[in-house]
C-alpha cells in the first residue's frame, strides 16, 4: 500500500463501520474504502437479505419494519464479532440503541454527512428503499434528518459529502479517520 494514510487506516484493528442516510453514498464509498485498505466490504442490507431470502421491500411488505428492524440488529451484532471489515450499514440501523452502542464501541464509525438536494438527487428513480414509497421522498428524507441527524453525529468521525468525483470523498474518509485514530492513540499514551 504506497499511500502512508491508507496505510495506517488499513492498521487499525476495527471494522469502519458508514453510517448516514438513505443516498448518501455509504455502500459506493465503503466498496472503495474496502478496496484501498485491502479488507472485505459488506452491506447490513445485502446481509439481511440474504439471511431472510427476499428483497427489503418484500420483507416490509411481507414482515414488517420491526422484523426487517430485527433483523438488521442481529445481522450486525454477528458482523461486528468478526474480522474487520468495512460495513455500510442501512440508514436506519445507528437509530437503534444497541447497535449504536455496538458499533460506537467496537468499531470506527464514519457518518457520511449531506444535504437534503443530493440524498433526494442520489435516492430518485429506485424503488427500493420502502421508507421512500410511502409518500414524497423529499419530504420523508427531510424529516428523517431532523429525527436521525443528531443521532449520527455521535459516530466517531463525520464527513460532507458532495456531488464530487468519489475519490475526493474517499481522500477525506481516509484522511479523517486517520486524524481521529491518530488522536486518540496519542492521547492514550
Ligand atoms: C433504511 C435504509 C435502507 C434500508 C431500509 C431502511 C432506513 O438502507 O436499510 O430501506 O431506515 O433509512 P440504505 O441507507 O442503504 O438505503
């Protein structure tokens, strides 16, 4: 690994865990942050799904949220047991107390801030997010981000994210953790 950021974040014994709402590049940027540090990337959705054998609006539709809900703490809690990874988690999973506890204590975790225009940009024209086809998704993300925002703001370290090339996004989550790390083991000492 020639890049010495990527190379001290790729040390650090934890699984980076991106948190954040629906659209606000969690799974794009964690495919990449998975690739530079070299360490497997996963996806709390895709886990979930696979578990229940059935696509997130079919196990709203189907379960409910609270089994989806259930689910996802679950899937996370066996996640976070094992081999550092990168994990995009659903945009709901930091709201639930004990996953938050879980991941604040066992993990690195990275909000990938944004405005309201590019989380109603990013989530337009796809149907799979349940929470969204219930009414109009600026609205509902509008009102997720008063409700969730301050909530995310506990996760160790916070980035904007812009409608930007993903590099320049990657560059600050890979620069911000290593501030963070850097910090806290220095005063640690
Ligand atoms: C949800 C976000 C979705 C998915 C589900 C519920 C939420 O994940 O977990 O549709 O409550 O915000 P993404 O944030 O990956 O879209």
């Amino acid at each position: 690994m020639s890049d010495p950021v990527a190379a001290r974040v790729a040390a650090i014994p934890r699984t980076i865990a991106l948190v954040g709402l629906m659209g606000c590049g969690k799974s794009h940027i964690g495919r990449r942050l998975g690739g530079v540090l070299e360490r497997p990337f996963l996806d709390s959705d895709a886990e979930v799904e696979s578990a229940a054998g059935r696509p997130i609006r079919d196990i709203f539709e189907t379960m409910g949220e609270a089994a989806f809900r259930e689910g996802e703490r679950k899937v996370i809690a066996r996640l976070i047991d094992g081999p550092p990874c990168v994990l995009a988690t659903g945009g709901g999973a930091f709201v639930d107390p004990a996953t938050r506890a879980a991941l604040l204590s066992r993990a690195v975790c990275v909000w990938l801030r944004a405005e309201l225009d590019l989380l109603v940009l990013r989530t337009a024209g796809r149907a799979t997010r349940p929470l969204l086809l219930t009414g109009d998704p600026r609205a509902i993300l509008g009102d997720l981000m008063k409700k969730r925002y301050p909530l995310y703001a506990e996760a160790q370290v916070v980035v904007d994210t812009r409608n930007e090339p993903s590099e320049n996004t990657l560059a600050r989550v890979l620069a911000a953790i290593d501030a963070w790390w850097t910090n806290r083991e220095s005063e640690a000492r």
